[in-house]
C-alpha cells in the first residue's frame, strides 16, 4: 500500500501518494477562548450571508427548502462525554496514527461547531474509503483516492508533476477514483472518476459547476495512459458532466463534509 505526504504540496516524490444531521450534536470546547468562540460565529456570520447569495446566483434549492423533519437516534450522555474528551485538550495531542498520518485533537475539532474540516482528516477518510474496498474485494467497488492537493499540482504544474505519485498503483485496475478538490483554498468539493460506469462526475454542496476540473481529469486520464500503459487511453461513451442535483448544504461550513459523504455513498 502506498503512502502520501502531509498534504503541503511541497515534494512530488512517492510520500506524496496515498496508502491506501435529532439536531447536530453542538460539543462546546472547554478550551477555547472568548475571543476564538467570538471569531468562530463571526467567520460563520460571513458564511450564512454567502449562501443565500451562492443560492440565487446558482438558481438551485438547498435542503432546507424540501426538506422534511428527520428524527434522528437521540445520542447518550456517555456518547456525549466520550466526545467531548476526544476534543478538548492541547491540539497538538495525537488520537490516532494510520496510514503515516496523526490525526490530532486540533485536527478532529474541524468537525466540531461550524468549522470546516481541514485537508488532514479529509485525506485520513479518503484512506479508511480505500482500506474498506481492500477488505470488502469482490463486494464493493475498488477504490483509490488522490490526495487533495492533486488536482491543483497538476492544474498548475502539470501532469510530469504527479506522475511518480501512481508509480506503485495502477489506477486503471480500480472501479473508482476519487478527488477530493479545495475550491479556491476556501471550500471542498468532489470529483469522482467512475472506470467501470465511464463517467467522469463533479460535485459541489453548493451547485456550482466546474468545468476546469472536469477537463484536467480528463486530460489526466489519457497522459497516465499513456505514460504506465503506452496506450492511448478511450475515453468514447464517457459522461463528463457537473451534477448539480446532488445534496446540498445549508450553511456556509459544512462543505468537507459533503464531500466526504459523496464519496461514501458512490
């Protein structure tokens, strides 16, 4: 199984390659200070004043105009303080070391409040995707995951950039590719190459196309082949497409998440 680096982008050498909402629990962070907790609502502030502006300008529904009262599994007093010891404490404190990554106390507390989920627990879930397919062989569909600053080392600097990151993965032997992709430094969304169902699908929570990233994929497909394979790969009957009816999020923080769960439920 191959590994991948810290995500920084810094190096294109094989470290670089992967190894393999009854309402959201709120956990209050002991730690935290006043003036943090104070930062944190006003950065949400700015995100809940983007969305309504995102949605006109996108002309598409978000949850919370068709969506009906779940009623979800009410979550137990232990389950609550085993939570609140994961994420309180110094940040710096590991949780878990996989796949040559340290998930970090700072690093879980992305997936607290209104935060956004950073790059380090993003490439973390991607690994636990793929571990899942290697147990599951012959059940669930093959699966490998680009790190996520993939997309933007070959957007910038081409596809010589990345080319060692697969040296030790046949990517083409997989049912699906998954890419995770930080829109502008700001937000994730999800690009999923589909081998065995030829497409080629870019999701946003937010419904905004991106035509960009469809068309690196595509580009990265033919020169991968063409560089393991010495063949030119056929891309004929491939399906390209932005889905821009997939599920969307109601706030502006949620966006790590979405795309974690798109390519869980793929």
């Amino acid at each position: 199984m191959e590994t991948q680096g810290n995500g920084n982008g810094s190096s294109g050498s094989d470290d670089d390659c992967l190894i393999i909402d009854e309402e959201p629990v709120i956990i209050e962070l002991d730690d935290s200070s006043e003036s943090e907790q104070a930062q944190s609502e006003e950065s949400e502030t700015e995100h809940q004043e983007e969305v309504p502006a995102m949605q006109q300008s996108s002309g598409l529904l978000f949850r919370y105009d068709f969506e009906k009262e779940v009623e979800f599994i009410p979550i137990t007093d232990g389950q609550l303080r085993e939570l609140q010891d994961i994420v309180t404490g110094p940040d710096n404190a590991p949780l878990i070391t996989k796949y040559s990554r340290t998930i970090t106390k700072k690093d879980i507390r992305t997936l607290t409040d209104l935060s956004r989920v950073n790059d380090t627990v993003i490439n973390f879930y991607m690994n636990l995707l793929i571990e899942r397919s290697q147990q599951t062989k012959g059940i669930l569909p093959s699966v490998y995951s680009m790190s996520t600053v993939f997309l933007k080392r070959v957007f910038e600097c081409g596809f010589d950039a990345v080319k060692c990151w697969t040296s030790k993965i046949d990517v083409f032997s997989k049912d699906i590719i998954l890419v995770p992709v930080h829109c502008n430094s700001k937000r994730w969304c999800m690009a999923i190459i589909h081998f065995k169902n030829k497409t080629i699908f870019y999701y946003d929570s937010l419904g905004y196309p991106n035509d960009i990233a469809l068309d690196v994929l595509k580009n990265y497909i033919i020169a991968e082949s063409l560089d393991k394979r010495k063949v030119q790969y056929d891309m004929s009957g491939f399906r390209i497409e932005n889905v821009l009816n997939g599920p969307q999020q109601t706030n502006g923080s949620d966006c790590g998440v979405f795309s974690c769960m798109t390519a869980e439920y793929i």
